[in-house]
C-alpha cells in the first residue's frame, strides 16, 4: 500500500522540493505518494513549513509524524491542534552551513580584516593579530548546531565554553548549564555566538544585565534567534564600547526595516539571515529517513521536546 506524503509548504518550496523528496523516498524503499493536495483524512506524513497554509492539524486523522523543513520549530511547537510526533529538520548542509558563517566571522573579527580591506592606499601598520589559543569563545547552545560550531572553532585553538539549558559532556568543550553557569560562560567571552532556540525562557537572554558580566571589547555573533538579544541593550552597550562589534544574521522583525538602528551602526554587521539554510537535496534525505522509520515502526530522528519547547 502506497503511503501519502503532504507537502505542505509555499509554492517556491515545492518546486524546490519536488523531484529530490520523491527520489529520496524511494531511494528508502518507500512506496509514496508525494503531493501537495492529498485530503487530510488520507495522509500519512506532513512535510511541513510553519509559512504553509495547514493551520489546523485535527483532520489529519491518520498521520503518523510532523516533519519539519526547518531547524526552529517555535512556529509550531505550541499549536494546540497539534498531537502527532514532531521532528525538526537537521541535515549536514544546515549544520555544514552554520559552522562556515560561524567561524568566517569569528576569523574575519579575530584577523582585524575590515582593517585591511579598507585601509588607505599606502596604509603599513604591521600588528599581527592575536592567536587564537589566547582568545576564548562562548557559543550559548549546544544543540546539532552549536556542538559542531564548537567543534570546529576548539579545533581551530580557540577555547571554546559551551552553555546549554542542560548539562552536556563534550570533548574538548567546557561545558555549563544552569544561571551561573550562564554567568560564568558570559565572564570569559571574548566573542560569544548565540545559538539557542527561540523559547520564552531564552528570549532576551543578552540584556542589560548579561551584557555587563561580559569582558569589555568583547564580539557578538547571532546566527540563533532574533529575540535572543535585547536590541536596545545591545545598541547601549555598543555605544559604550564595552561591545566591541556585534555581527547580527537574525532580528525581532525580517527584513530588518531600513530605519533600523543596526544598519547604520559603525560597530554592527548585519547579514540577511544567511548563516544557515536547509537544501533539498540534503534535507530530503532526512525526510525519507524519517518515513522509513516510520514505517519500519521505529524511532523517529530528532523528535522536539514539546515541553522544553525545542
């Protein structure tokens, strides 16, 4: 018996999507009927983007799982209708894509290369950077995408301290958890990338108060989540100088309005939410991977944890 797979999602999405999902269904073994109009009372799996149009998950009587295109899943995760498995989207393009803004910015900061791009012809100021084993890095998150971040920054030489909601053990990693050990992450951050997931208890987790635990001239990454920082705070500690830089892919409001203060900012760099994207030809992969367990009635891969919300 053919299983039925919705997609549901944008237009732009299923034109991307089609021809790779379809073949990496039945790469799995999987007989499927991959479409974007099946009736709710006949599907078994939803591809799903939190953009897409399905709001209401109580006619889908038969499904057997969720399956996220994307990372973040706050969208969705408290939508009361909801009652089946969820699984976010991971995939080693989105994490390969993540580590490669992550680390390029931290080096671009790190090699003072705006100096150098910028400078005046003739400029000849021979100060070499400093080393990387003498400058440590925060990186707030410990998920798929913050453990590799931290992976490849650590095996680059810097120290890396890594804090998560809950107490991780990784190699190479200092690794915290709870408030002080927010605090302590946050005392020693020579830059700090922030990548938790976007939860009431994460939001504004860089403020007044957290900001000023940090060393001064300290750089600030944001690939995670807008609502991560309170802009305001941030925009005062800039001002000060006790944040030396902060390199910002993700907002409170996309596109980021062209009267905001960060584009103007000599002490910001802003990028148009690029760090990391799924591709279809990788994430599809994760996608049959999760029917076929489905099918084959085994777990499902990365399964969110309605309660922590992420």
């Amino acid at each position: 018996m053919s299983v039925n797979v919705l997609f549901a999602a944008t237009e732009d999405r299923w034109t991307e999507y089609e021809t790779p999902l379809r073949k990496e269904i039945a790469a799995a073994g999987i007989d499927a009927h991959v479409a974007t109009d099946i009736p709710a009372d006949q599907v078994d799996y939803i591809v799903y983007a939190p953009n897409s149009e399905v709001k209401d998950f109580a006619p889908f009587t038969r499904a057997k799982a969720v399956l996220n295109l994307w990372a973040g899943v706050e969208e969705i995760v408290g939508n009361p209708t909801l009652h089946l498995p969820l699984a976010r989207m991971v995939d080693p393009a989105l994490t390969q894509g993540m580590v490669e803004w992550v680390v390029g910015h931290v080096l671009r900061l790190h090699l003072g290369m705006d100096a150098h791009i910028n400078a005046a012809a003739g400029t000849w100021e021979p100060q070499a950077p400093p080393l990387s084993f003498d400058t440590p890095v925060t990186v707030l998150g410990l998920g798929e995408l913050g453990t590799a971040c931290a992976h490849a920054l650590a095996g680059l030489g810097f120290p890396v301290t890594g804090w998560s909601r809950t107490q991780k053990d990784i190699p190479d990693i200092t690794c915290l958890s709870g408030d002080a050990g927010l605090d302590h992450a946050l005392s020693v951050a020579t830059y700090c990338v922030l990548l938790l997931p976007k939860t009431a208890a994460t939001e504004n987790t860089l403020n007044a108060r957290t900001l000023a635990l940090m060393p001064k001239g300290t750089r600030i990454l944001n690939p995670g989540r807008g609502p991560l920082i309170d802009d305001d705070a941030l925009l005062a500690a800039l001002d000060a100088g006790h944040v030396d830089h902060a390199t910002l892919d993700v907002f409170r409001v996309e596109p980021l309005p062209a009267e905001h203060p960060y584009w103007s900012h000599p002490r910001v760099t802003v990028t148009p939410h690029i760090a990391s994207e799924t591709r279809a030809a990788y994430s599809s992969k994760t996608i049959a991977e999760n029917i076929r367990r489905g099918e084959a009635g085994e777990p499902f891969l990365y399964l969110v944890d309605r309660g922590a919300g992420y």
